[in-house]
C-alpha cells in the first residue's frame, strides 16, 4: 500500500482510494470539486469503475472490521476541523491507520466504511 496524502481540501477520499489501489493521484481524472455529494459520488463511482472496482457502504463499522478483522477499508466520518463536512481515513482492526489529511485533521468517529470490491463484468 501506498501511503497518499490528499492534494485539496476535499479529496481525502480519493487519496485513501489512491492508497489501497497503490495509485499514483497526479493520475486522477477529478481536478476540480464537484459541485455536489450526487456529483461527486457520481465521478468517483465512475472513475473507479473504469478501473474494474466499485464501492460498497457499510453502516455498521465494528461489524465488518470484527468479520474481517485484516482488512483496510475507508472510514468515513464527522470532521473534527468543519462540522458540516466528513472526512475519510484508512481504517483496520477498529484504529485509524492512515490520515490523508496534511494538516492533521482528522474524524470526530467513523461513522460508515467504504468497501472497494473488484467487480466482475461478464463478457
């Protein structure tokens, strides 16, 4: 794994999916904000679904990482710098082992996980 941090105020997610897929983010077809969560979670499931993944949410973080205590997922929660905004870290075993953020910002709780899955399209 690869350890990336973000480049904007907002891409925190794209840097932990940069991560775990060992992606290099100068690479990253999202330069600029979308102007909303639909668009933004739009480009994102669009971007990696060329790559051969998708995103699954999990609500319940404490589930998945008892089921699958070694594996890395997306923890996503309240900011702990914006109180509207969320903000993503790389999470196992119940402890944040990456931060993305360059200046040390972090989560208030991890509220949902954010699962890459291969995904297997039949020809």
């Amino acid at each position: 794994m690869i350890f990336t941090k973000q480049k904007y105020s907002w891409d925190c997610l794209i840097a932990c999916i940069c991560s775990l897929l060992e992606i290099d983010i100068e690479t990253v077809p999202i330069k600029e904000k979308p102007l909303n969560a639909d668009d933004f979670w739009k480009v994102i499931l669009q971007w990696i679904g060329a790559l051969g993944y998708g995103m699954i949410w999990e609500e319940d973080p404490e589930r998945y990482s008892k089921l699958y205590p070694n594996a890395v997922f997306i923890g996503s929660g309240p900011s702990d710098m914006k109180d509207d905004e969320w903000h993503s870290v790389l999470y196992k075993n119940g402890e944040i082992i990456f931060n993305p953020s360059p200046r040390d910002y972090g989560v208030t709780y991890i509220d949902t996980l954010d699962i890459i899955v291969p995904l297997f399209v039949e020809k």
